[in-house]
C-alpha cells in the first residue's frame, strides 16, 4: 500500500512507506526489472517476507 492510498483509510501510522515499525510484506527478486523489462519473467523470487517474517526462501 502507498503512502496516500494508506492515508486514505487512515492507516498512515502503520503502513505506506518503509519506516520501523511499519508493515512492510515484500519480496526479493533474483534481479533488478528495471534494467531489462523484457526479461523480467525470467527473474527468480529469491525470498518473501511478509509481517517481517520469511516465508519462502529459495534453496
């Protein structure tokens, strides 16, 4: 969630921009899309995070 669209529901305080304490689910690519665009199906999801736990790490 972005920052205005956190603000809109009234959740500015704990999500909408990567802060301590905030929330912040993401994931770790194998490499950077904005590099190549065309080849971003060909990255790997390397890890996933979500409440600040891993939840998936690739072996």
């Amino acid at each position: 969630m972005t920052i205005d669209a956190a603000w809109q529901v009234f959740q500015e305080g704990n999500r909408g921009s990567l802060e301590p304490g905030k929330y912040a689910d993401l994931v770790v690519l194998s490499g950077n899309p904005l590099e190549d665009p065309m080849a971003m199906r060909d990255l790997q999801v390397e890890r996933t995070v979500v409440g600040g736990a891993t939840i998936y790490r690739k072996h």
